[in-house]
C-alpha cells in the first residue's frame, strides 16, 4: 500500500507537551488508533473514518488532515505555530541576531 503523506505535517503535542509531527495518514490513523478508549468522541470517529478512506481510495488526503486538525483542536493536541523571531516587529524596531 502506497503511503498518503500530507501536504503539509500536522503538529501535534505527545508526552509532556512535546511537539511531533504527523506527516501522514498512516501515522495519523496510527495515533488514532491508540486513542483510549473512553475519550473517542464523534471528532475522533470522522478524522479515523476519514483516515479509513483514504487507505481504501475514498476520500481525499486532504480531507482527512483536515479531520484529523479537528481532533487534534478538540482534544488540545495542536501545537501552537511558532512564528520566526527574525524579522519580527517589536516596538517598532526589527529584531536582529548580532
């Protein structure tokens, strides 16, 4: 089976607030898949199904990134982007490394 990897990697935070990147369906259907039982809701049914889908060639790769974004929110898994420091405006002036 071909690997179905995103076009961009959905971050998401594991063990003690580390960030790990979920580059593809199989690992994102893989995390899912471990999920506890007791906290598999309705946002965890769509994003698995989704993932599902896309293994047997009925929904979009995108489509389930998407879903699986909507997991993550709801169970405050998503990493906060972090925008670069370089460039950045601070009162008023550039932040730069010297």
């Amino acid at each position: 089976m071909m690997e179905k990897y995103f076009m961009r990697p959905v971050s998401i935070l594991v063990g003690l607030g580390v960030p790990a990147d979920v580059h593809s369906v199989m690992e994102a259907y893989q995390l899912l898949n471990d999920w506890p039982v007791q906290s598999r809701d309705t946002s965890y049914s769509l994003a698995l199904n989704a993932c599902k889908g896309v293994l047997t060639g009925t929904i979009e790769t995108e489509t389930a990134r998407g879903l699986f974004i909507v997991f993550a929110k709801k169970h405050d898994l998503l990493a906060p982007e972090i925008s670069p420091v370089l460039g950045h405006w601070h009162g008023g002036e550039s932040l730069r490394v010297r």
